[in-house]
C-alpha cells in the first residue's frame, strides 16, 4: 500500500505538487496520465524517495518513506526514470546485473544469475547480453533499463514513461509484461503514461493529474471518459469501445 497524507512539493516559489491525499491499490497496475507539467513524475520521486516532499507524508505498506533503510526500500522499491545516463563502458547482463546489488552487494550468487538471464529474457536481450550499452539504439538501451528494474525483484514498480523510444511491438510487449506482473506474481506497477491509449488498454487503476493538483482517479472505467478528458488535457476526446476496451480518439 501506497499512501500519501496532504503532499506538496515546491521549487524555490514554485508550486509543483499541491495537497495530494491519494491511496494507490496494492497488486494493480497503475498509470498516472494528465499533460505536461502536471507533478506526474514529481510525486513518482518523492515516492521513491529521489526527491523529498516540502510538506505531508508518504507511506509504503504502513512505514513513512522517510524511516526506511535505503537497503531495505530498495528491496521493497524500485523506480525507472525518464533520463538514465550511464557512462560506464559495460555490457548489457552487467547492467542488468546491478538490479540485484541490493541484494548482494556486488557478488553475484546462482540465484542473481538466473533472475538476470529470466529478466533478459523477457525483454528480448539474450542476443545482446554481451553488447557494450553504447552500441545499442536508444530503444535496445530502454529494455536493457527495464530488465535491471525487473531483476531487482520488488513488490513496487515504478516507471516513468518507459515507452520512450521503444517500437509500437515491444511497447505493446511490455505492456503485456506488466500486466503478467500483477497477475501472476503479485506486483504493483505505478506507471507514468502519454499514451493514453495504453493506459485505457492496460491499466487497472488511472490517476489523472493536472496543475501538480489530483484532477480525477478511479479504475479505468470511470476515468477514460469524454467529460473528464476533455477537461484534463483541454480537448475533444471521442471514446470508442474495441473488442470489450476503450480507444480514445483524439485527432480528427
């Protein structure tokens, strides 16, 4: 369980997040949608304790992020962010491999080496497990990214817009994963989306924020409807129904 108690966040004057009180369902996957500049990824650091919050309180499974020990937390939590620039000159399975360094701290056991193979596996990297990072497209790299998040093997998942620069098939694939995820292995998956087609599609829970502020929340539902999009991202939003899910239409 994810909570937060009256959450704001500011830079220097500037207001980003404002009064968030919200309680994310544990074993669901998640999208935050909304325009840009909406506090989405803000409040995905301040869970991940990235960031710190200039007022209220966040929880995880009943603890106030604030009191975890950052071994503990990162067994417990782990967060994909938008820019991961890694300079090392590594492979692709050594970078996976360091998902599960809060686990032993470097050395890795029989255990570590087939949840990283498991992790190459599905996002499709077996063949370039032995690459260099830097001789991958920026689409090969953003799996390689997600592979070390999956190796980390926690109960939270937190991605902020980790379809950037992937391909319409391993988007779809991924989002796929995610949902096995949930499902089967019992994870919670808070993810950061634009498309809100994949949202609609995929998600089990929608947060719609606006002006750093909680605009509408809800399962999917009863968030991809034309009233409320309309008012969230200030457009006509035609909803259409496809095989039992909802297709958002907006270019006309």
């Amino acid at each position: 369980m994810i909570k937060a108690e009256n959450i704001s966040k500011k830079y220097e004057d500037k207001s980003i997040l404002e009064a968030i009180d919200i309680e994310l369902p544990k074993e669901q996957l998640i999208a935050f949608i909304g325009p840009n500049g909406a506090g989405k990824s803000t409040f995905l650091s301040l869970i991940s304790r990235l960031q710190s919050q200039s007022s209220g309180d966040i929880y995880l499974d009943h603890e106030e992020i604030r009191n975890w020990k950052s071994k503990e937390l990162a067994k417990k939590l782990a967060i994909l962010k938008q820019s991961n620039g890694v300079q090392l000159n590594i492979s692709v399975y050594d970078l996976v491999s360091f998902g599960r360094f809060p686990y032993n701290r470097g050395k890795l056991t029989t255990e570590d080496h087939e949840i990283v193979q498991t992790s190459l596996e599905q996002m499709e990297l077996i063949e370039l497990q032995e690459d260099s990072i830097h001789e991958l497209s920026g689409g090969q790299l953003q799996r390689v990214y997600i592979a070390m998040i999956l190796a980390q093997d926690t109960d939270y998942i937190l991605l902020d817009e980790p379809l950037n620069n992937l391909d319409l098939n391993h988007a779809n694939q991924m989002m796929h994963l995610l949902k096995k995820l949930v499902k089967e292995h019992k994870k919670t998956v808070i993810i950061v989306l634009h498309d809100i087609n994949f949202a609609a599609g995929f998600a089990d829970y929608i947060v719609a924020m606006k002006d750093g502020k909680i605009f509408s929340q809800g399962e999917t539902e009863t968030v991809i409807q034309p009233e409320i999009l309309n008012r969230l991202f200030g457009m006509n939003v035609k909803i259409c129904e496809i095989e039992g899910k909802r297709f958002c239409m907006y270019f006309h």
